[in-house]
C-alpha cells in the first residue's frame, strides 16, 4: 500500500493554518487507499531554542490536536519522532548525501535566519535533510503539506535521486508534495502578505486552534480587510490578499470552495461578512479545542499512545534503516 507521512512541529500552539492546510486533511487521507503515518517533530522543534517543560507541553498538544480533530491511533500511526531514532540515523545519512548549496536556496531557512545567519543553530540550517529522512524512512510517496513546505518536499525527491544514483540502486521512490484545496497558505489576519504562523509576534494575527469563541469573534472582526464588499467573481478579489484570504478560510472550514462562498456572498459587506465567518470558524473549532482540552488532561494516556505508535513507527522504519545500512557498506556484526 501507498504510503503517506506528515509533520507538525510542537513549537507553539497549533494555529488555524496548521489545522486547515495540515491535520484537516491528513484526516481526510486517514482509512482509504494510504497506510498513514503522522509524527510530531520534536527534533525539529529544537532546531530553535524551547524551553523543556513547553516542549513537552506542546508535542502533547499536537498529539491532542491530531487525535481530536479525527486521526484515530488505531488507523493512522500516530508518534513523537525521538522516539524513533532511525530519523536521526537516516538524517545523518542524508547531512552526507545533500550538498551544501541545496541548503542555501532553501527559502524558509533564508527567511528565518535572516541578516543572523551566523548565529542561528547547525540544526535549523541542516533541518531539510530530517525531514527527507522522515519522509524517505518509511518510503513515503505522499506528503499532505502547506505551500510553505513545497520545497523541502522537493529537496527530498533531490536527496532520494542522488542517493539512490551515488549506490546505483533504485531504494528510495520519488515523493509528491499533496497540496490541494483553498488552505494551502492561510494568511495573518493583521497582514494579507504575511503566513500565519504559531510564532507571529502578535495574537491577533492568528486563531489559535485553543481560542474560545469570544476570542475567535474578536480576532476576525479586528482582521484587516480592504472598504470594498465582497466581489461578484473571484477575478474582484484579485490584489485584495485580506479579502482573499478571509474567503478561503470560509470555504476551507466549510468544505467548499471559494467560488460558492463568492456566489453566495457577493456584495456583502464586512459588517456581515466577518460574523458569519466567526460563527462558522466557532462552530467547527469548539468541538476539537473541547476535545483537545479534555485529552490534555490526561497527559499520561497521550503518552501512552504516542509511544504505541512510536513501537509501530519502528516496525516500519528499523528495515528500511537497516537497508540503508547496507547499501551504504556500514558494517554490522
Ligand atoms: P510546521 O510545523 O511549520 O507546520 C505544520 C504543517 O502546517 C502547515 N502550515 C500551514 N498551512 C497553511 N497555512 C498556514 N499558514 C500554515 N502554517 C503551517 C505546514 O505547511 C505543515 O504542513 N518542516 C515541517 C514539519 C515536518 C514535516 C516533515 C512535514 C518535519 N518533517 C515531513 C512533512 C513531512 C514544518 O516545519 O511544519
């Protein structure tokens, strides 16, 4: 069967973009023709400082975030990545098979590193050839990622093709980034150009997947947005990115498209759009922040099952690892 492997990393509070470019639809990848594996990246987390105890906190979030938006550990494998050191065995492989000037035109690396590039931890710069081996460790041909991750998924089908044409074998298969529908790239709601992200430095530029209802209200309807109501056609919110993104973030959570949200709201204004809109955000999000809440008080039982995924996890991920081995000439008694 094919297979599919995700991330998220625990760094922070899981944002509505996490939820609808990343787990809403790794659930719906969950029980049909993919065998599904959802890890939460912890050794990414740390490529930037954390504190120990919040990490611990927030890779128990993830988890609850997963489970109860709907993966279910009895059909998706569901575990923490630590737990499963072939990752960083793998990765270590992969640091001597990617050059160093692959990393170099890694955008996302460029942009948070910045003008420190001399300061930042040899982890965040080398952190795309973890994730090929996260990918790669379970042969995963299919990775349900935001746009952000677009070309780390790439790097990964570059590390697996030189690999496989350094040994002369056919071991690692080409991976396709899966990113499909109208969340791919859920903006700030302070700034239409910028990604909501868990480390924005304001709240107001994010909904958090833990806002209650009063909050979520609050966070729409201070969102920037333009004068103008809403367009006829989708073309009307051509260079509108606030408008746009306040659409697509309707027809995500609803499950429709942006054309049907604009055929059934042109020319509201603002004034009703953005309730609307933070009804239906509440009403879909209450649910599993409830859920969330009540499996986090339980930090034991998610423990528990982060570690039975992990034992699953490595079921897959000892063999291949050990492949690697000897295709690589490490010798093993
Ligand atoms: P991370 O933790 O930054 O984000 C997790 C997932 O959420 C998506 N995402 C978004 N999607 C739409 N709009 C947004 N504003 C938004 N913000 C985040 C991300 O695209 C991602 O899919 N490197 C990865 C984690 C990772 C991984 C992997 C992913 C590590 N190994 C292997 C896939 C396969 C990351 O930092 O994601």
């Amino acid at each position: 069967t094919p297979r599919v492997f995700s991330g998220i990393k625990p760094s922070g509070g899981l944002t509505l973009g996490n939820y609808l470019g990343a787990i809403k639809r790794f659930v719906g990848m969950q029980g049909g023709e993919f065998e599904t594996v959802y890890c939460v990246v912890d050794m990414h987390a740390i490529t930037v400082w954390q504190d120990p105890t919040e990490l611990a906190t927030a890779t128990r979030e993830v988890a609850a975030g997963y489970m109860a938006a709907g993966l279910d550990p009895t059909k998706s494998i569901l575990f923490n990545q630590s737990q499963v050191s072939a990752h960083a065995e793998l990765g270590w492989i992969f640091n001597c098979v990617a050059r160093v000037g692959w990393m170099n035109r890694m955008t996302q690396f460029k942009d948070k590193a910045g003008s420190n590039a001399e300061k930042v931890s040899l982890g965040l710069y080398a952190y795309p050839s973890l994730m090929a081996a996260d990918i790669l460790l379970y042969h995963a041909t299919h990775v349900p990622v935001g746009e952000d991750q677009k070309q780390h998924v790439e790097l990964t089908r570059d590390i697996a093709a030189k690999f496989n044409h350094d040994f002369k074998v056919d071991f690692f298969p080409e991976t396709e980034p899966v990113i499909e529908g109208p969340a791919t790239r859920v903006m700030n709601l302070r700034d239409g150009t910028k990604k909501m992200s868990k480390s924005g430095e304001s709240d107001m530029e994010r909904i958090n997947m833990l806002d209650d209802a009063d909050k979520i209200a609050k966070k729409f309807k201070k969102a920037k947005t333009d004068p103008e109501s809403l367009p006829e056609t989708l073309d009307g919110l051509k260079d509108r990115p606030e408008a746009r993104n306040l659409v697509d973030i309707y027809s995500a959570l609803n499950d429709s498209t942006p054309e049907a949200v604009i055929a059934e709201y042109a020319g509201a204004g603002w004034g009703q759009f953005k309730p609307t809109l933070a009804d239906l955000a509440v009403a879909k999000l209450a649910p599993i922040s409830e859920e969330m809440q009540r499996l986090m008080n339980d930090p034991t039982e998610i423990d528990r099952i982060l570690a039975n995924g992990a034992e699953k996890a490595r079921g897959i991920a000892n063999p291949i690892l050990k492949d690697t081995y000897d295709i690589v000439g490490f010798l093993r008694g």
